[in-house]
C-alpha cells in the first residue's frame, strides 16, 4: 500500500498565496475603517491619562423662559411624583427653546419638573414651574476635551455613538487578529516577531503586577 501523497508544493503555494491576499485585504479594511477613531481613542487615551494636568475651565450660563399655555397643561397633567418622560409636545420646545436635549426622563413632584440632561463635556439641567410655567435651566460647558473625553468614554452620548463604539470595536479586533495572522505566516523570515510580541504583552503585565496594587 502506498503512502498517501503530500500536498504538491504548487497546491501549498496557492493556497498560502489565496490566505495571504484574504487577510492583507480585512487588514487593510478594518484598518481604513478604524482609522480616525483609533487616532481619536488614542489622542483621547492620553488626554484623560493627564485629565488634573489639561483640565478646561467650565463656562457655566442660566437661562429662562415661559411655557406656552397649551404646553403648561400638558405639565399640568403629568404624574404628581416619580420619573416619567416629558409630553412629546414639552420636549420638543425645551429642545428648540433652550436648546437642550430632553430625552431623559424626568423628575416630577407636585410643583415643579426637573429634567437632568447631560451630555459629553458638559451638563445641564431643566426645572419647569408646573403652576406658572417658568423655566429655568442650567448649562455648563467644560470644553473640547472634556468633550471627546467623554465620547471616549461613551459618556452621555446616546445610543448612537454607543452603537459606532461597537462596531469600531469589532473593526478593531479584526485589524489586529489579521495582523496576528499576518505576523504568523511571515514569522519564519522575521526572527524577532514572536519576541516583540512577547514583549508587547509581557510589559504590561508586568507594570500592573509590580505597580498597581
């Protein structure tokens, strides 16, 4: 009986030649796809790494306004306490009104309506006079880096920027899992590749076994 034959040595070509053109192309894909956010997380890693250091100074303004009748009794009629979303109609003329976002619920109690309403490098907040329909609203704005802080973060961005964190997640994870393969099939020319990847991944653990407690 004969030995089963090997694999003919242009068979093994081809079939490298066909997986090293797969992965060159979802590297180069997930990499295009991820660029500018992986240069915004890194510029961002490094902002929040010395946030005490390049802090802004929060700019803080106050505003007022009178509801509309038809809108104050819609408030009228809200809930007497506990959380609830405003009337459609309400929140649509904070929004154009203020402008502020008025997607979060509310707190309501028997004379007033306080809407909190955050939002990346900033915050603000909404009371409404449920007897005399007078508003009076809060922002504060803490600055440009405050604010991609906290989109780096995914801080009061909405559902979204969460969605597009996802999905540059997972571009993310396949730009560096083709790389490892990529890294893999040019090992046997490139003596240094496992090394340097050792190193890659032996240097953090190391800061966080021996410095962080």
């Amino acid at each position: 009986m004969h030995a089963p034959l090997s694999p003919r040595p242009a068979q093994t070509k081809s079939r490298k030649a066909f997986w090293l053109k797969q992965l060159h192309m979802w590297h180069w894909m997930s990499s295009a796809v991820s660029l500018v956010g992986l240069l915004l997380f890194a510029i961002t890693g490094f902002t929040l790494n010395h946030a005490a250091d390049i802090e802004g100074q929060p700019i803080t303004a106050e505003r007022s306004a009178q509801l509309p009748a038809p809108l104050l009794r819609a408030v009228a009629s809200g809930p007497s306490e506990g959380k609830a979303r405003l009337p459609r109609s309400v929140a649509a003329w904070v929004e154009e009104a203020l402008p502020l976002r008025a997607s979060a619920e509310a707190e309501w109690s028997e004379g007033e309506v306080y809407l909190p309403a955050p939002r990346p490098g900033g915050d603000a907040w909404v009371a409404i006079d449920r007897a005399s329909g007078a508003v009076t609203a809060e922002i504060t704005d803490r600055g440009w880096i405050s604010y991609l802080n906290d989109l780096h973060k995914g801080r009061n961005s909405g559902a979204v920027w969460s969605l597009f964190i996802d999905l540059f997640a997972g571009a993310c994870l396949i730009f560096a899992l083709t790389g490892l393969l990529l890294l893999q099939l040019h090992a046997a020319k490139r003596k240094s590749t496992w090394p340097l990847v050792a190193s890659g991944f032996a240097l953090p653990a190391a800061l966080a076994i021996l410095f962080i407690h």
